[in-house]
C-alpha cells in the first residue's frame, strides 16, 4: 500500500506540473497585455513599461515559469490584475460555495441516477426500459445553461418560491443543485445499467437464483455490488469536475463559485486567477483518481492496488 501511495503521488506531481506548464504557455500567448489592463487604455506606454517590468512580464519566458514554481510552492497563487487582490483570497471567498454546490449536486444525481439505472437493468429491454432510455437521452442532450434558465424563468420567477439566484441559504442551492444533478444523472443511469444488465447475465447470479435466493438480494447482495464499478469511477471524475467549479451554471444562477471567477477571469484576461483556477481543478481530479482507487478495492477485493 505505501509503494502504491508514494507512486500515485509522484504520478499526481508529474500531471500538475505538465497542467501548470501547458496553463502557463497558454496565458502568455493569449491576445492581451495584463499591464495594460491595469493602468487603462490610456496610460502612457512608459507607465504600461513600467507596470511591466515590476510585474516581472519583460523577462524571458523559462525566468517567469521559475517564479511562478516559486511562489506556488510557498502557497502564492498570485495577485489578480483585475480585482487587485491576492488569487488565494479569492479563491478562498468562493472555494466554499462551489463545494457546497458540488456535493448538493453530486446528491441529486445520486438519488435519481442509481434507483433509475437498477431500474432499467431489470426490466431490459421492456416498454418501462425504453420510455426510461429515451428520457434520459432527452437528459443528456438537454444544455445545462438552457435548463438553469428554464428553472429561473419558470420556477423561480414564474412561482416565486425560490430565489433567482445568488449566494444564500439552502433555498439559493435547490436550483443550481437540480439543474446540475437532472442533466448528470442521465449518465450514472446508463452506466449502473449497463454495469448491472452484464452482472445480471454471470454464472454466479443464475447460481443464487438456482438456489432460491429471494431477487431482491441477488440484486443487492450480488448484482449491485459489481456493478457499481464503473459508477464509482464517474464519480470520482465528477466530484472532481465539480468541485473545480463548474462554469455555466454558476454563471446562469449568478452564484459566487470558483467557476463564475474563472469565467470572470477569462473575460478580463486576469491571467493570475485563470492559471490558478485550472490548477485547483485539475488537484481535484488528481485527488478524486486516487480516491477512487483506493475505493476500487473495497469494492471488489479482487481489484489489486499492485
């Protein structure tokens, strides 16, 4: 297990400094002068020289990759352009949201994708089967940003009984938390269906059925424990992806998460709080990897950390 640990760690390492390079080479080549969008476009150009070279963006290119490893290192994810205050800060105002928006999500999915997804395994092929394959078709399809409008237009502001959007208590959740859950849910459906229509189909499931094993715990018992795997994995992955903040909606319900700031970022070219949100996702789907495995085998013993 240590071996194990200390490799994956290494590993996580070599992904985030390739993440932090390729991030850092896209900022510099983006269209844009950060020195300019501080002092306005009508400072001088000796005054943008001078923003510059106190900034550090007239040296070369590895010179400001070193000091950029460097101030990460001491926890300095660097000063925002835009909104003239420490990245960290930022980050650290937001970070939370988004976490409570990821896990109320993750929660939706949940509940509605599991139930749906052993519901179709066991009536495969059936009229139930097909009408549920078709609605969550209809799901995946469904654009997340067209869906949170609907929600807005049609729920909040057409009933009046949630907020529009914003930061605030539970009722501030319950709609960014539907619209992220409705849309994902589709995929832990097809997965634990497909997972649980193969399972159902083993040796060993006809064994216990042979030996009058009441159905429901061959499904709970036998079948869904195996089946799991592969939902257990997009989970992972999708913890991660939400966590890192998740754009669109955060964006639609006007909600303060890492994801709206990163949009914010991009769209003032605040290369500071870009570079440093890309990072911060990509940690989670790092951490999320790594935590999925380690859930791997105590799912199924037979699955060997080696």
């Amino acid at each position: 297990m240590a071996s194990y640990i200390l490799r994956r760690f290494i590993g996580a390492l070599v992904v985030l400094f390739g993440i932090s390079v390729i991030t850092f080479i896209i900022a510099y080549a983006a269209p844009g002068d950060p020195a300019r969008l501080i002092v306005g476009a009508k400072a001088p150009q000796t005054v943008v020289d001078a923003v510059r070279h106190n900034l550090g963006l007239d040296q070369p290119l590895p010179i400001q990759y070193i000091h950029y490893i460097g101030r990460l290192l001491h926890g300095d994810l660097g000063f925002s352009y835009h909104n003239n205050l420490p990245v960290a800060e930022l980050i650290g105002q937001r970070i939370g949201n988004t976490v409570q928006l990821a896990l109320a999500s993750w929660i939706v999915e949940v509940i509605l994708g599991l139930p749906l997804g052993i519901f179709g395994a066991l009536y495969h092929r059936r009229t139930a089967d097909y009408i549920l394959s078709f609605l969550t078709l209809v799901g995946m399809s469904m654009p997340v940003f067209w869906f949170g409008m609907w929600l807005i237009q049609n729920v909040a502001y057409g009933l009046g009984i949630l907020p529009l959007g914003g930061v605030g208590g539970i009722s501030h959740l319950i709609l960014p938390a539907i619209t992220l859950g409705v849309t994902n849910m589709a995929f832990y459906q097809r997965l634990v269906k497909s997972s649980m229509v193969d399972v159902m189909s083993q040796d060993y499931i006809r064994t216990a059925r042979a030996n009058g094993v009441p159905a429901h715990r061959v499904v709970t018992r036998h079948a869904l424990k195996n089946g799991l795997i592969p939902a257990v994995t997009y989970a992972g992955m999708d913890i991660a992806q939400l966590c890192g903040g998740v754009v669109l909606t955060e964006t639609v319900f006007n909600y303060q998460g890492v994801g709206q700031l990163a949009w914010q970022s991009i769209e003032n070219l605040d290369f500071p709080v870009i570079m440093a949100t890309v990072l911060i996702a990509a940690v989670f789907v790092v951490v999320m990897n790594f935590i999925v495995d380690i859930v791997y085998s105590l799912i199924d013993p037979r699955i060997s950390l080696s």
